[in-house]
C-alpha cells in the first residue's frame, strides 16, 4: 500500500508539474482513502477471526485471494501499458485487495458481512458462518486451485509450481469470462507470456546495469 502510493504521489507530481492545488490531487485523495478503507475492514475482521481456528482458517483466504487478485492486477496492468500515463490510469480503481475486480468485491462485502454480524462465543453461529464462507468461495468459478486446496485443509503449496494446467485456456491461471476480461483484457496465453519474458529481460540485472552505465556516460 505504501509503495504504491508514494509511486502514484510521484507520478502526480511529473504529471502536474507546478499544479498543486487539491484538485489536481482529488483521484489521488480517492485512491488512498479506498487503500484505507479496504484495510481496515480487512484487519478488523482477521482479528475477530483470529479467536476461532475454523473461522480464520476460512476467512484468511478472502485475504489471500485479495492479495493474489491485486498482485495479478498490478503485473497485467504494467506489461499491458504502453506508457506511464496509461499505468497509473489502468490501477487507478484499486484499493489494496481484489484487483479492482467486482466479483471480488461483492464477495469480500458477503464473507466481511458475516463475520461482522457473528458472535464468535456462539459455537454453532461460528460453524454455520464457516460452513457459508467456504460455500461463497468453492462456488466462483475463477477461484485457483490453490485456495480451493486450503479450504479443503491443504496448509502448503503444491512443490511443482509450474504446472501446464495453469496454461489451460478453460480454467489456468488467466480465468475464463469476467475473471479474464478484467485481468488480462482476453489477451492469448502466448502475448502475455511474450509480455512477461519481455519485460523480465528489461528489468534483468543485466539490463539495469547496462542502463545506469549508459546514464553515467
């Protein structure tokens, strides 16, 4: 949260050169205000979870998930961008988790919702309040593998991280519908790939070195 910010402060700054009246700085306001917001439900309701293992074992993975969206967002967004100015304009609707994806959010608000109303001294309440989290979740069509494993007890990633199914165009680590559309924008499996490696090569040691030695001389 904080890194992104200041990089959106500095971005602003270029952008306004000796405009610094509030309204030049109004989306940024915004933008940190949602950062705000969406942490502090966030750590609110992991703290209450955290007196029931069962509840926190479920409720972690909206922070996970939130986590691995935003994480998703950022990375497509960067290799998408033409420019600086199209960047900052693709991330300007994220608030720390979710990716700015809607689904995500009507799930956080439904699972955040729950814990909020619970009395986690009402054992029963809880066991129904988990029961209802992990329904929400296993039903998304674009949740990974990875976090249906840890709603089914898994507390490790797989060894092999690197898998082909994460390349399958139905249901890899690109999504399918909403998920891929938001994220990727429906770019191929490929391009993206292209992206990515293109982009690692850019920002290699190698190249960074290459690239102070040529602003030095």
């Amino acid at each position: 949260m904080s890194f992104n910010s200041v990089s959106t402060l500095a971005h602003l700054i270029l952008k306004n050169k000796d405009d610094y009246s509030a309204q030049a700085f109004k989306s940024y306001e915004q933008q940190t205000l949602n950062f705000v917001r969406a942490h502090d439900r966030l750590v609110a309701n992991s703290y209450k979870s955290f007196t029931n293992h069962k509840l926190w074992s479920v409720y972690k993975v909206l922070w996970l998930l939130g986590a691995y969206t935003e994480f998703v967002k950022l990375t497509s967004s960067r290799t998408r961008a033409k420019n600086r100015d199209d960047y900052y304009h693709e991330i300007k609707s994220l608030s720390l988790v979710g990716g700015g994806f809607d689904e995500y959010k009507i799930l956080a608000d439904k699972i955040d919702t729950l814990v909020e109303q619970l009395d986690v001294n009402n054992v029963a309440g809880v066991e129904l309040a988990v029961t209802e989290i992990t329904r929400l979740f296993l039903q998304l069509e674009w949740l990974p593998d990875a976090f249906s494993e840890t709603l089914k007890g898994k507390a490790y990633l797989p060894k092999n991280k690197l898998n082909w199914k994460l390349l399958r165009r139905s249901d890899g680590f690109m999504g399918k519908g909403k998920f891929r559309q938001h994220f990727f924008n429906n770019k191929e499996t490929i391009d993206l790939l292209i992206n990515f490696m293109g982009e690692k090569i850019n920002y290699s040691t190698l190249s960074l070195v290459r690239k102070k030695r040529d602003i030095n001389y």
